[in-house]
C-alpha cells in the first residue's frame, strides 16, 4: 500500500530526515540546511481544511486504494511535489476513508485532482491525465497568482 505519504522526507540536498507537517502557513525546509522539501502529505475528513489552509498552491489528490488510475498518477504527483517544493503542497485525500470530503468536491469520478490557490478550487482534471498535463496546469495556477 505503497500511496500513503510518510510523516518523513529525506531532505533532497543533504540526506537529513525531516518530519512534514500535515497543517503549516508557510512550506517545510529541511532542519539542516534550509532546502524546501518536497510537501506530500495525506489527509482526512478532520485535517483537511488545516491541511489546505497555506500560502502554498495545493494540489488535492482525491483518491482510493482499489482504483488503478489512482496508482497510475500517484508517481506523477509525488514528482510535482519533489520539482516544486516550495510552491506546491500535494495532498492526498483517500475518498473511502474521508466521505465528507469526497461529497464536498463531488468527487463521482477518482482520480480528481483539484488545484487550489487560498482554499479556492481553481482547476480540476477528473480521470487519469498524462503526466505533463498535471505539471501543465500547476505552472498555469502559479502564473494566474
């Protein structure tokens, strides 16, 4: 069950375990070095609003372990995460586990990665996309800021 963030990131200049908050203003660094790491968390009914409550661009993850698309993209959004720590915040929603959310979003059809900018749902791919359309229409929500 490999599409369960860890609590820990490996800081990817100098090697050093950090913890990774779920909930944070800013965006996490590394203890020893001040690199920004990779924000890749998951969250749940009771944590989601703290979770995308940031100045980070966020990327939600609306998700289930059974769906295969799901698993197919979960690589793409952990590299967006790693190539743009700093900016963007993924996390990750498991809609069997967190019905609330999943009803909030209107979640019918997973994967649905929604892009949000001050808690706002600013865009929305619903069903596995290419890779370089996630990348593509983060780089748009950071240009629209």
């Amino acid at each position: 069950m490999g599409a369960m963030a860890s609590p820990f990131v490996a800081c990817p200049s100098c090697g050093t375990k950090n913890r990774l908050p779920v909930a944070a203003g800013g965006h996490p660094r590394c203890a020893k070095c001040k690199t920004n790491l990779p924000w890749l968390v998951d969250a749940g009914d009771t944590d989601f609003a703290a979770a995308i409550d940031t100045r980070a661009l966020v990327v939600v993850d609306l998700w289930a372990p059974w769906c295969g698309p799901c698993r197919m993209i979960a690589p793409v959004l952990d590299k967006l995460s790693q190539d743009m720590a700093g900016k963007v915040k993924v996390v990750k929603v498991n809609v069997d586990e967190a019905p609330m959310i999943a009803q909030q979003y209107k979640a019918q059809s997973i994967p649905m990665v929604l892009i949000m900018d001050g808690g706002t749902v600013v865009d929305t791919l619903i069903g596995a996309q290419p890779g370089p359309t996630y990348r593509r229409r983060v780089d748009g929500a950071l240009a629209r800021r």
